[in-house]
C-alpha cells in the first residue's frame, strides 16, 4: 500500500519534519457545477509550490461529513490527482449523484522516488450542491422512454382523482379554481421540477377495452373530469419532464402542459425538453376533420401536469365506482435506482 506522509509538527518522523512544509490549499472554489461534475480551484503560497506533483481530494456526500478524512498514515485518499493547472475539472472520478450536497477538501502532495507521497495538511472543508439534470440528460431520458411507450389510444379527457374534503375546499376557499402547488420529490433524483415547478397533476390513461378512465384510482374516490380540448390545444406547449419506476413492471412519464407564454412555459422552455405536440411518442393532439384528436402511449403511465388553474366550471366532479389503489400512488415516491430501462448513466 502506498504510504501518505503528513509534514509538519504532527509527523512521528522526524527525517521528514526536518523537510520544507507543502503549502495547504485555501480559499477554495467550485464552479461549472453540472449533475456529474464541477471545477475546483484554490490558493496555495508559492513556497515549496514547484514540489507539488499531485493533489488529493476527499468528497463526501454532507450526511457523512464527519467522516474520516483519511489525514491518517497509510490510509489512501479517494482521488489522487496529477498536479495540473487550476481550476481543475473532476468528472467521472466519483459517481456523483444530481441534487446532492457534498463536502470536499484538498491536500498538496509530493511523490517521493520510492513511492510513498508527502503531503500537507489538509484544507478547510467546503459545502456544495451538484445540479439538476440538464437538457441533454433528459432527453437521454426521453429516448429511453419512448422505446417502450408502445402503441397510441384514443382518448377525450383529463382527469383528476381527490377526496371530497379537496373539492369543498377549492369551491370554499379557492373560487372554484384549483391552483397549482409546487411538484414533489417523486420520481428521478435529478429531474429539475422536483419541488421547482407549480403545476396541477392530471392523467389521461384509458382502458384498452372500454376506451375510457379506468374506475380505480390511487388518489381519492372523487374525479374532476375535463375536455382534453380545454388544456391542450394549440394554445399549449408540450415538454418531457422524466420518466421513471418504482420497483414494479411498469413505467411512469411525466410530462408538462404550459399555455403559451404562461410562467410555467417560461420555466419549462429553459430546463425541458419541448415536444412536438402532433408528433411524440406521449401524447398527441392532431386535427381531423376541423376537429381536434387526442393520443397517449399505451404502455406507459402518463402523468400530465398543467401549469395554470383550472376552474371547476370547465369540467365534472363526480364520485368513481372502483377502489381506491393506494399502492399505486407515486407521492413522494423513489426511483429504483437500478432498472436499466429508465436509468441513465450520470445518476438517479
């Protein structure tokens, strides 16, 4: 094993206390942070500077930042880095996750002829937070989904499954308007409108063999049910949100409804990728005859948000016959982090 040697008053070695001191980095920054990499730079004091040849850097996720920071002998560092010009680019070193808060810090180091490294005193630790997933992620991600989204069905209508209590308290306090709330955690780790984007959760699924929403419903046994025509239109934009499971068969995409030029438009068109709405894999909305015509994937589970109110007034509220399926539910709920069907390379 390659021995690390610490310079300095708390060497047991006395041979090497004897040596000049390596400059300890400080005033560290992080910068060009994306959801798998990001840039590090620091100050060093150009004494001894010209004996650096590698860096050491030890990242930790934050909920394990009292963790041994390895400044002991013969315990080796996560990366061991050739000593290059800053800031310095780390990339593929660590499986970093999106949207996840680390710690790290930096040793100077020199490799002596037998091996072993000298190194200096470790930095002060710095707090940051890998990014979302961009664009370009997502649309791997988008790739992925429509492989297996499977044929188009016909379909008229959007629902929205609640409790009673819900409606009552829209028509009572709200106007009748329902409002849009911040989206939650469920789904990729990365997606960038987990607890970002204000929007109202709406499907459109239908049953192969009658053509119409299924009675079942994970979310409450009362459904507000409105045109397909009333929220998308060609007034509406279309964007791919993710696509995602939760240890079961089946997959789950979500994707985003914005009325032209509306706030969550604005949002959608900097972080989502758009889609064509008469021409996806998802989620169609083509003109036959002068009269507007609705698709969505078969094999997938559709979850439609919508980014503006929607008033009561424009559709039905109406207690459903089946069950109520809590399994079904996907509030909050995780990605299994192992389904080669949904996962892309750069995280969760």
């Amino acid at each position: 094993m390659t021995a690390i040697r610490i310079i300095g008053n708390k060497s047991q070695d006395s041979g090497i206390a004897e040596m000049e001191e390596l400059p300890v980095p400080h005033n560290i920054k992080i910068s060009n942070i994306t959801c798998d990499s990001f840039k590090i730079s620091w100050e060093m004091d150009s004494k001894s500077k010209d004996r650096i040849t590698h860096y050491f850097i030890d990242l930790n996720k934050k909920e394990n930042k009292n963790s041994n920071k390895f400044k002991h002998k013969d315990v080796p560092t996560k990366l061991v880095a050739k000593a290059v010009p800053l800031p310095m680019t780390v990339r593929g070193h660590w499986f970093l996750s999106p949207r996840t808060e680390y710690t790290v810090a930096v040793q100077t180091a020199s490799k002596q002829v037998d091996g072993d490294y000298v190194v200096s005193e470790w930095s002060e630790i710095i707090e940051f937070c890998t990014a979302d997933y961009s664009k370009v992620h997502l649309t791997q991600l988008l790739e992925k989904a429509e492989v297996i989204a499977g044929r188009m069905l016909k379909f008229s209508v959007f629902y929205r499954n609640q409790h009673k209590e819900y409606f009552d308290y829209i028509r009572e306090y709200h106007g009748n308007a329902m409002q849009p709330s911040v989206k939650d955690n469920s789904g990729s780790h990365g997606s960038p409108i987990s607890g970002k984007l204000e929007g109202i959760f709406f499907s459109c699924s239908t049953e192969f063999n009658t053509g119409k929403p299924p009675q079942d419903s994970p979310y409450g046994r009362y459904r507000f049910e409105i045109a397909a025509e009333k929220l998308f239109n060609p007034n509406t934009n279309l964007y791919f949100g993710d696509f995602y499971c939760m240890y079961t068969a089946y997959h789950y995409v979500i994707l985003v409804l914005a009325p032209v030029g509306s706030p969550g438009d604005e949002f959608c068109k900097q972080r989502l990728p758009q889609l064509n709405s008469k021409d996806n894999k998802f989620l169609t909305c083509t003109e036959e005859d002068g009269v507007l015509v609705y698709h969505h994937a078969q094999d997938v589970i559709l979850e439609v948000i919508y980014t503006d109110p929607v008033d009561l007034s424009l559709g039905t509220v109406a207690e459903i016959t089946g069950h109520q399926l809590m399994s079904l539910s996907t509030a909050n709920a995780k990605k299994d982090p192992s389904c080669k069907t949904c996962n892309i390379s750069v995280g969760r």
